[in-house]
C-alpha cells in the first residue's frame, strides 16, 4: 500500500471527507488521519490517479502545497477516518471563510432546521482561526468545546456522505451558541427575536454594537455618521460601509470585474474603491472602503433590515485592539448591544485591500488571509515583531514565515499585550518545540514593541537583532516578490536612520544580507519632534523659515525659530506630502493617522504637470527645502481646486522623478534590473504610476508588494528574512 503525507491548508477545510468520500466511490481500502500538521492517507491504488482526482474534488479553500508518497505495510480493508493524533504542530491553521451558498440557502430555507440560524456552517465556510485553540483542528481544541453535539447534529458528523462530515464547529438551534439583546445599561433583554429587534433598532437609527467572529463591531445607518462620528470622537476617519450585495456596492463605488471578484471572495475584505456617494464615510478621500456580509448574522441582519448599507466598524476603545469580551464592550456606551455566548479565542480585525491595475495592496492583512504562510528558503524559527504602529508581528519556521493578525498601535499598553498574546498563540498553533534561533525588533530605541522583542530573547535565551526600518521595509518587498536584490525607494512618515535622524524619503540598494543607502531627501527639522506630525502647519514652516499663510502668532514663530536647531531631523517622504497638503489648504490639521497625505491623494489623482519646479540635487540628496520655496514663489495663495491639483502634481512628480533619476542610474552600473517601491507611501496611487512610467521607460522592471503589506505592517517579515540571512 502507499501512504501519501499531505501538506499545506488541509485541516479544517473538509479535506477529510472530501478524501473519504473519493475512497468510497473508487473502493479503495485504506484510512484518512489528521496528524497536527499534515494529513495521513494510505491506500491500495495509483497515488498519481488518486491525488489527481483529490485535485478536482478539492474543497474551495484548501490549498496542497506538499505531497510525500511512501511505501507502507500498513493492510486494511474499507476506509476510514481515524481519530487525530498530536503530530507535528507545523501546522497551517485555516482562516475564517465567509458563509458559502450551501449554507446560505439553508439559513433561509423555512424548512431546513438552520432556518434563520446564524451560527450555520460546513466543512468549507465559518469561524477558523478565530477559535482555534489549539492544533490538531479538532472539537474540543477549538471555542466550540463547550456546546456538546445534539443528536441530529452528531448524525450529520459522523455520516460521510453529509457535507458537514466531521466539520469540527457543527451546531445547530439545540445545541449551538445563541445571541442575546441588550440594552445600554447591559441589562439582558432575552434570546428569543434578539437579532430582528437588533436589526429594527438600526433601522431606527441607534448605534449598536455586535459581536461577530474575532470581535465586536459597531454597526448603524450610514445617514447616522454625523451623530456617529460625534459619539466616537472620530471627526474624519473613514469608516468601512458593508452594503446588502453587489448591486448595492455600484451605488457607492465603482466596482470593476476584479474588486467583485475580491468583495465576493471567501475572505470577504475591505476593499477600498473609487467613491460615488456619501462623502460623510471618508471626508475627503477619493475612495471607500465597502464589503460584504461574511457571517450568517450579517445576512440576517439585512433580511430584517429595511436598508441597504450599514456603517460596520471594528469596535475598540481608540488605540486598543478590537474588544471581544462581553463584559468589557459596555465601556462604548452604545444604544443597544446583540452578544453572543461564544469565546472569542483571536482577535482579528477584518483586512482591507487598495486594488491597482491587477494587483492588490494590503492595507490590513488579517481575517480571511492570516495565517497563511509566506515561502522561504531557510528553516530558522525566528521572532520578529515589525514596527510600532500598524504592527503585524511574524514568526518563521520549517521554511515558512507566518503573519500575526493585525495588531495595530503598541504605544498603548493593551495592544503592546495583544503583540506578545498574538505572539505566543501563533507559535502554539506553528512550533512543535517551542525554540527559538534569534528575535528580531526595529533600531528605534523609543518603540514599545522592542519591550516584548526583548522579552522573548530573554526567556528563550536567544540572541536578539536590531533591524533598520527601511532595510527591513526593503526586503519585505523581496520577500514579497521573491527576489534576491533590487533598488527600493522607501518611502513612509518615519523610521529611526543608523546617523540617529528619522529617515523615511530613502534610495536602498538592498538585499537580504546588507543595504546601501544611495540617495534621500534633504534633512528637515521636525519642530517639536512629535508635535510637527500631529500639526502639519510646523512643517510648512520648517521647509520655508517663514509663514506665508499667517498659521502662527509673532511669539509662536518666535518659539519655532528657536527650536530649528533643536528638533530632530527627518527625510520623510510622508511629512513631506503633510506639508504639501497643509500649504495648499487641503488638510492644515492630523486627526489621524496618514490623513494630510491621504486626502492629499485626491488631488494627485487629477492633477497634471501644469507646473514646472526644478529641484536641486547634490551628493545624491533631493533639496526639498528649495523645492518648497519654488512652489511658493510659483503661485499666490488662494488657491483653486485645479490649482490645488496640479500644483501637487507638479510638485510630487517633479520629487518622484529625481528619486527615480538616482535609482535607475545606480541600477544601471551595479546591472541590477529592478527597481521597486515600500512603505506607506507606496499605497498613494497616482505616486505608483509615476514611478512605474519612470522606471519602465528606462528599460527596468518595477517591482511593488501583493501579499505583504506596503506599510509598517510588512516590517516584520523584513526584519524576519534578514536575520534569516545572517544566521546562514
């Protein structure tokens, strides 16, 4: 007989039956078992035959990515699924899957007995990840241990030609979680109706909150926004819209074949599109962020709605990490509350996509897609734990890199504990023995997440690695695209430099094992250090050493003049934008993270090269500060909109091109043919064509990220593969 090893996404996803059910229909005798990290199916015909007609019958979403086929003396007659062994915890855990049609029909079939029930799933759809406790995927190691099967329920487990043939999460009415209405005060208003009084209290236009998958959300009528926005603090921040179905997505933005394909994908994400109505979702952002229910609770949610979008909003105290705890939701102080019984074991934000021409950049990679694995050439188990906003964390092992969910800003200490817990689960669910080679964290001395970098190296008594920002940004783009060495532009707000200043507008030659910084942009003082990011009128000044618009009284430039000398120095590309943004009267305040260059971005988009600025360039280092006094000597303020537009055209263009200049001539002597771009900047559209129209008419080849996030979110895998170089 052959005993095949199969590997990759084959747990939790009815790989199982899907191979038992195959043996059954081509008679073959042997057995199916479910070994932690891998699955074990022996059998007593060609192997060849048989993995092509697994191949065919495969459930969506799983994935083979490794078969070893061995001899075995192994003799059984029929087939069978033995029972899980612990095996290798090498595991690929399945992710959360969005509701397939299978179960949708019957959730709305009145004679099925999941009739309008919102925990309905199968083999291939459900909660996954967020469950999970620990591996083999089994029952009792997942949040589904404490609701024992019904009789019904366990008929449909054991019966291999049912499609819910040992799907793990099974339940039904009788036996399954249940949600419960309550009221602002917490006080508990009964099970029975609690979803379609939910839905008719949004109707009504009181902020809810509800509990999904891995977390809560915050969920109320899109005409509510103003007085939503007032109750969370949140004057500008754009807000994520779910909308009934695809039709009601083309109201909202304009949806192209492949964003359809995305929002209708199994993972169901974020996907940020052209904007055609409700300004009040993303002030002054040219796109919105929409998607689709994913849950059965959504869809019932619109089948007792009368509306067709909803505001569906991750809900969290802001800088904290999404709550899951039923008791702790109450602090948000919202009108109504529908909770389920369920633990929620991880957290996971949903992710959010930016599509562009074919590709697609991650924003936010997290439900739907974590933990998938990253390929890479070395087996080092490895801990790295990114930057200090927008975090992801990464752990490496058995050649794979796995991602954490989206973590998001250490500096508050709950999220700095959900880095280590996220940490800890993910080695758990990946790690057979729980070693470590090396850790990993940012150069940045003042980053909160060095704190638990450092408390890993110490309690696994590993050696622990300092990783410069933009290098690590740089081969996270390697990585990315599976290239050993490139020029990057790495472009972003900031990140501590090894001169001591906060680089961010940087020209890398890199590769995994050094970098070469080439060329950046000119050093200006941050004024006030942190202030000057939160307050983008301070960089106007900074770049000019006066103040054209009148922002500041004579004592406060008086102040600021004094702390030129003083304030730390940056070349970010980021705050450059900021400042742009500011002096053109499109953003003169930071409510949030990105936002002067964000909505800065609306205009590049429209904007063209109406204007010409010459920038000087000496040692490699772009003169920004003598650009800035060219655009205000250009035109007097005010400005229209068409100025605004092409003006930052101009401008932009006119820096992206001089960056470009430098990269493509030292590619060029070094005989190195691509030329790639990373970090936060790299998700501004319009600043992405222009530097795939300078590069490609050059002769080189462009290189941008498609499964690692641009942002700081990417930093830990760069971080990850570079150690992973250094250790050989």
């Amino acid at each position: 007989m052959k005993k095949l090893i199969f590997r990759g996404i084959v747990q939790g996803v009815g790989f199982r039956p899907t191979v038992y059910r195959i043996a059954q229909k081509l008679n073959i005798n042997g057995y199916v078992l479910n070994k932690g990290s891998e699955v074990e199916v022996v059998i007593d015909t060609d192997p060849e035959e048989f993995i092509s007609q697994l191949k065919k019958e495969l459930p969506s979403i799983a994935r083979i990515t490794e078969v070893i086929i061995e001899e075995t003396q192994t003799e059984t007659k029929g087939f069978s699924i033995l029972e899980s062994t612990n095996g290798s915890r090498e595991s690929l855990t399945p992710v959360d899957t969005a509701t397939c049609e299978n179960c949708l029909r019957e959730l709305f079939d009145k004679n099925n007995r999941r009739y309008l029930y919102p925990f309905t799933n199968c083999t291939v759809c459900g909660a996954r990840f967020s469950i999970i406790n620990d591996v083999p995927y089994d029952r009792e190691r997942t949040a589904m241990k404490n609701f024992p099967m019904c009789k019904e329920c366990r008929g449909e487990y054991t019966n291999p030609l049912d499609r819910r043939y040992h799907a793990q999460t099974i339940s039904c009415p009788n036996c399954g979680p249940r949600y419960t209405l309550y009221d602002n005060n917490g006080n508990n208003l009964g099970s029975k109706d609690a979803i379609k009084q939910f839905a008719n209290q949004i109707d009504k236009g009181r902020i809810g909150v509800v509990k999904s998958w891995g977390g809560m959300h915050i969920c109320c009528r899109v005409e509510e926004l103003p007085r939503f926005r007032e109750w969370y603090h949140r004057p500008e921040k754009a807000f994520a819209i779910m909308v009934r179905n695809l039709e009601v997505a083309r109201e909202y933005g304009e949806i192209t074949p492949e964003v359809e394909k995305l929002l209708s994908s199994p993972q169901r994400p974020i996907v940020l599109v052209k904007k055609k109505k409700l300004e009040e979702a993303s002030p002054g952002l040219d796109t919105i962020g929409l998607y689709l229910p994913y849950t059965p609770l959504h869809h019932l949610l619109f089948h007792y709605m009368t509306i067709d979008a909803v505001v569906m909003t991750s809900a969290n105290i802001p800088g904290e990490p999404i709550i899951i705890d039923n008791k702790e939701v109450f602090t948000l102080k919202a009108d109504i509350y529908l909770l389920h019984n369920r633990d929620i074991i991880n957290r996971i934000d949903d992710s959010v996509i930016k599509p562009w021409r074919n590709k697609i950049f991650f924003l936010r990679k997290s439900r739907g897609y974590v933990p998938e694995p990253i390929p890479i050439d070395y087996k080092h188990r490895i801990l790295t734990v990114g930057a200090s906003e927008q975090v992801h964390a990464a752990i490496s092992t058995n050649s794979k890199i796995y991602m954490t969910q989206y973590i998001g800003n250490t500096q508050y200490y709950q999220t700095l504990r959900f880095l280590e817990d996220s940490l800890r689960h993910l080695m758990n669910l990946t790690m057979n023995n729980k070693t470590l080679d090396a850790v990993g964290m940012d150069l940045h001395p003042g980053y909160p997440s060095r704190i638990v970098a450092t408390r890993f190296s110490e309690e696994y008594d590993t050696q622990l690695f300092e990783i410069q920002h933009h290098w690590a940004h740089g081969v996270s783009l390697l990585v990315d695209q599976n290239i050993e060495e490139a020029i990057v532009l790495t472009l972003d707000g900031l990140g501590y430099g090894e001169d001591g200043n906060l680089w961010g507008g940087e020209i890398l030659l890199c590769n995994r094992m050094e970098y070469e910084r080439i060329g950046h942009l000119r050093y200006i003082p941050l004024l006030g250090g942190d202030k000057a990011t939160m307050d983008p009128r301070r960089l106007v000044y900074a770049l000019l050493r006066e103040d054209p618009h009148g922002f500041f009284s004579d004592m406060e430039i008086d102040i600021l003049r004094k702390q030129i000398d003083a304030s730390p120095r940056t070349s970010s590309m980021g705050r450059i934008l900021d400042a742009l943004s500011c002096y053109l009267g499109i953003c003169m305040k930071r409510t949030y993270d990105g936002e002067p260059a964000m909505k800065l971005e609306r205009y590049l988009a429209v904007g063209e090269p109406t204007y010409e600025f010459t920038v000087p360039i000496k040692n490699n280092i772009i003169d920004t500060i003598e650009l800035f006094k060219q655009l205000k000597e250009t035109v007097d303020p005010p400005f229209t909109e068409k100025m605004k537009a092409d003006l930052s055209y101009s401008l932009v263009k006119t820096i992206i091109d001089a960056l470009c200049s430098i990269a493509v001539s030292k590619a060029e002597d070094e005989g190195i043919p691509y030329i790639g771009a990373t970090g936060g900047v790299s998700y501004n559209i319009p600043i992405v064509e222009m530097i795939l129209e300078y590069v490609e008419k050059n002769g080189l080849t462009p290189i941008f990220h498609e499964h690692i996030p641009n942002g700081d979110g990417g930093v830990a895998v760069g971080q990850n593969a570079i150690i992973g170089a250094k250790l050989g």
